[in-house]
C-alpha cells in the first residue's frame, strides 16, 4: 500500500485497526456496552448491519467484541427488540419496533 491510500488498505485493517473509539450502548436505562469501552467503529457498524438483516429475516441475532468475550444478543419480542449480554443476562426490551 502506498501511504496515503485508503483503497490499499486490507478490510481486516479496517475493521480492527482504525477508528478505535469509546462507544456507550444503553437499552431501557441499562448500559449494554460501557462507555469505557474501547471498539473499532467498522467493526461494530458491520456487526449491527448484520444483526439487522438477521432480525429482518425473523431470525435471532448476536455480535460481540474481538477485545472481550462478551456477547450481545437480539431477539424480536413482540414488536420490540429484546436485548440481552452474556455479561448481563436479563432481557432488555429496547422500545425499538422491529420491521
């Protein structure tokens, strides 16, 4: 890659190695993911994409981080999106209509 050029970059570069950033989740009042966290923002954008067409599908839907071994599930309840951690095993309701 020559510097400078965004196009030679690798996608695993991307999603892993830049634009880290501290990003805060909170559902229903509850923090899903802590705003000490530190994520790459690719990498989480690729995975809520994801997640989103598999609840679209009608299925079930997980994400987590490469930094921890948390997991965060989705599942449509109703016509919400019931969100829960391996970290926190509760069902969040988000208030987020499925579609």
């Amino acid at each position: 890659m020559k510097h400078g050029d965004p196009a030679g970059l690798a996608e695993i570069d991307l999603r892993y190695k830049y634009f880290g950033l501290n990003v805060e989740m909170v559902v229903g009042g509850v923090e899903v993911i802590s705003k000490r966290r530190f994520v790459t923002l690719v990498d989480l954008a690729l995975s809520l994409s994801q997640a989103e067409r598999c609840i679209s599908s009608g299925g079930d839907a997980t994400f987590g981080f490469t930094e921890s071994e948390e997991v965060i599930h989705l599942r449509c309840d109703g016509e919400l999106i019931a969100v829960t951690s391996s970290k926190r095993p509760c069902g969040l309701p988000s208030g987020v209509e499925s579609s």
